[in-house]
C-alpha cells in the first residue's frame, strides 16, 4: 500500500475503531480511486475523500413500544445520512438483531457511489434498527414501525431524505411507516420507496434488484461474446433478490441450480424455475428463514445443511443475501470447478480477500453496480410520485435496463486496465466517485 494512501487509512481507523465493515467499505474505494485522485489535485486540495468517508449526519434514538404481553420493549433506531452532493439523501432501513452503526456507515457509503452511478438524482443513506421482525404479530410490527417513524420523521422528507426498504422491511413495513409519517406531516408525499402500489408505488419494485443483477452479467458476458443462454448459476438467499435473479436469468436460457438460507442451501441440478421460484416467496412468507422444505416438496433436489452453496460447479455466482457471505476458500472452491464469473447482487457479498482473487483470476463485478436495480428502480418510483403518474411493467422495466447497462459502460469506461481486462471494481468507485467529487466541489466546503 502506498505510504499516502496507508496514512490516510490509519486516519479514517482512528476515528472510527472497531467499526470493520465500514473500514473494509472504505479500503476498496480508496485502494481503487487513489491513483485517479493523485492525478487530479483539485480532488485532493478540496480534500474530498477525508469529506466522503465522513457521514454529513448520523442519527441515533431510542425506540421503546408495546409487545402483545403488555411488556415494554426498547430497541435502538438509526439513520446515516451519508451525502446529499447529488441530491436527497437515499438508502433502505434494515430492520435486524445484526444492525450496527459501523454496518449502516458502511451501506450508506456504499450508497452514495452506487446511487451515483445510477445517473439519478440521489445521495446515499442507510438506517434501520436492532429489532427483530422474526416471530413478531402484525400488531406488534405496527406498533413498532410507528414508534420508530415517531422519531425518524423529524429527519426525512421527499427532498430530504427518501428510504425505502431492506432486510426486514418490506411492504407490509413500508405500509405502517408510511401510514405513521402521513399522520404525523399530515401530508401525502412520496418519502418513502417500495410502497403498495395502490399509494404510490412503482411496478417490479419487488424484483427490480435481481433484475438489474441479471441485466449487469448480461452485459459482462457480452464483452466476452457470450450470452446466459446455457450457463448454470448458483444463487444465495431466497428473498426478494434471489427471486428476481433467479426469473430473470430463467427468461435469458440458464439454470439457476441453487437457493440458500440460514438452515443451509439447496441443490437442484433440474434447475429452479416455473412453480419453484414461486415457491421461493412461499418460503420467505412462512417467516421461518429456512430452506431445507424445498427438498421435501420437489424431487431431485437435495438440501445441505450448514453449508454454502458455493462448493457447486457452476459458471455464475450470485451472492444474494447478506454481506460477507463468499470467502476467499469460497472463491477458491468456485474458480477451480470452472466459474467464470462472480457478481455481488447483496451489499459487499463478498470478503476483500475473495473480491480480490476473483478479480485476479477470472471476472468479478461489485455490488455497488451489480446490485444497483433496486435502488434505480426507487429512483424511478420517486420520479412517478413528483409526476403524479404511474408507469406500466414494461416502461419501468426498460427504464431498468438501460440503467443497469448505464452503469455497466461506465465501469468499462473507468475500469479498462492497458491489458483490456475491466476491473470493474476499480471501474464502479471511480464512475460512481466523479460524480459526486465533482458536485461536492461546485457546491463550496460544505
């Protein structure tokens, strides 16, 4: 590491300790912008990476409500609000037992460049809570989400700060929180994304993040002169973005032979598709988190309990479901059974170690682009909020290609090595880092 940039990052270390995933955020894009930076000076006297890597807010509040029993329970409420350069800030609440400050520092900085490369008007944000959605009734859901928007309402708005959502936060999520800020602003305005589609919502919202994964490798492949048609992939998770990916690299010709969880993953070598992928949402709306029931409903496949699905031969993964999810042994195990490609649709799905070897070795694109759809369709869904409008499947589904294909150029533009190789992480940070530099310095030090 450069003796500069090493400096630099033993700066950001001190003020932020023990706060890893952040740190780990920040390394990538400082490793893979720092040579542009020293070559455009007025980067460096406006002093722009020390202002990004720094949340212009972080918030932080006590969320006390009722449970069924009559108990009084407390849980911890954030929202970081990284940097609004570009516009309002942006980025979903997560509602989990793992939500952490240095977590939502490190998605909402991911935010800011990832939002930046969609070319939308959006800054980069992040925010949930340490509460557990799991095993809770509807009542005690709603009597949450109002207690947290009670305080979070004071801090967002439709030109302000926009979230939408995230692990543990879905529709129904949305609905209350919504519902809770209407009552409190006695307003209708679209400050949140991912609603219902009957107050305000977008079309393939839901599916919009695997989508947009899809379209990304598409356009990765292409550079080879291939196409989906044939491959087979393996995908993590079961949610929302799984089984967007998972439609979607169906419609393009290839087999997606693996679905995950907590409990384990599934292997079916007869591919998922049709009434499997379906059956993936009925799965996440048992509100169990496991997986290992698709093995005794479909013949032919076969659950691993406690595994990952990465030990299988395939020519794509897809991480999907949370961060830090393919190692550097996973990576290993991936391109020595013949993988061509590993693209990140969770939030830094991979470890640095793994991003890095796979970079190396064959190609590898982050999520930051790779998983870029569903915020990019949020975007489009705040657009028909301030239009007063709502645009058919097919309009936002092509406003969603083009996005992701977008995107895809850009990393080509700014990651293309003197080799011909596209490092598209170098190419993500560098294309989503202009952007925002460039408006952080026609807006003053601010």
């Amino acid at each position: 590491m450069d003796a500069k940039m090493k400096e630099f990052m033993d700066s950001v270390r001190v003020k932020n300790p023990g706060e890893d995933e952040f740190l780990q955020a920040v390394q990538e894009v400082v490793e893979t912008v720092w040579d542009f930076y020293q070559e455009n000076p007025h980067y460096k006297k406006a002093k722009i990476l020390e202002r990004m890597t720094e949340p212009e807010r972080t918030i932080i509040f006590r969320v006390p409500w009722v449970d069924d029993s009559g108990e009084v329970q407390v849980n911890r409420g954030f929202r970081v609000e990284f940097n609004s350069a570009i516009g309002p800030y942006k980025g979903g609440l997560r509602f989990h037992p793992s939500v952490t400050l240095s977590g939502l520092k490190f998605l909402g900085f991911e935010q800011t460049f990832k939002n930046s490369l969609t070319t939308l008007p959006m800054g980069g944000g992040k925010g949930g809570s340490d509460f557990n959605p799991k095993g809770k009734s509807d009542n005690e859901i709603m009597r949450f989400c109002q207690a947290f928007m009670s305080e979070l309402f004071r801090h967002i708005g439709p030109n302000t700060d926009v979230p939408a959502g995230d692990i543990g936060v879905g529709g129904r999520e949305i609905g209350y929180l919504y519902g809770q800020y209407k009552k409190l602003r006695n307003e209708f305005t679209g400050v949140l994304t991912g609603k219902g589609r009957e107050y305000g919502g977008s079309l393939i919202r839901p599916e919009a993040t695997g989508f947009g994964a899809i379209y990304f490798v598409r356009e990765m492949l292409a550079t080879k002169g291939e196409t989906m048609e044939g491959k087979t992939v393996a995908v993590s998770g079961f949610g929302n973005v799984a089984w967007g990916a998972a439609l979607k690299a169906v419609e393009y010709g290839a087999k997606v032979v693996t679905i995950s969880g907590p409990d384990g993953y599934i292997y079916d070598p007869n591919g998922i598709s049709g009434e499997k992928i379906e059956y993936m949402l009925e799965l996440r709306a048992s509100n169990q988190d496991i997986v290992s029931p698709y093995a005794e409903r479909f013949a032919g496949s076969e659950f691993f309990a406690g595994k990952k699905p990465w030990e299988q031969k395939v020519d794509i993964a897809i991480p999907c479901a949370i961060q830090n999810e393919l190692n550097e042994e996973d990576a290993k195990t991936l391109i020595a059974n013949g993988c061509q490609m590993i693209a990140e649709a969770s939030n830094m799905g991979c470890t640095a170690e793994a991003a890095f070897l796979a970079t190396d070795k064959i190609m590898f694109a982050p999520g930051k682009a790779v998983n870029a759809g569903g915020v990019a369709v949020s975007g489009l869904e705040m657009t028909q909020n301030s239009m007063r409008l709502n645009w058919t499947e097919k309009e936002v589904d092509e406003r969603l290609d083009q996005i992701m294909t977008e995107i895809h150029a850009a990393c080509v533009k700014y990651g293309t090595e003197p080799n011909g190789k596209v490092n598209y992480i170098k190419g993500a940070n560098v294309g989503g880092f202009v952007k925002v530099a460039d408006a952080m310095i026609a807006q003053g030090v601010v």
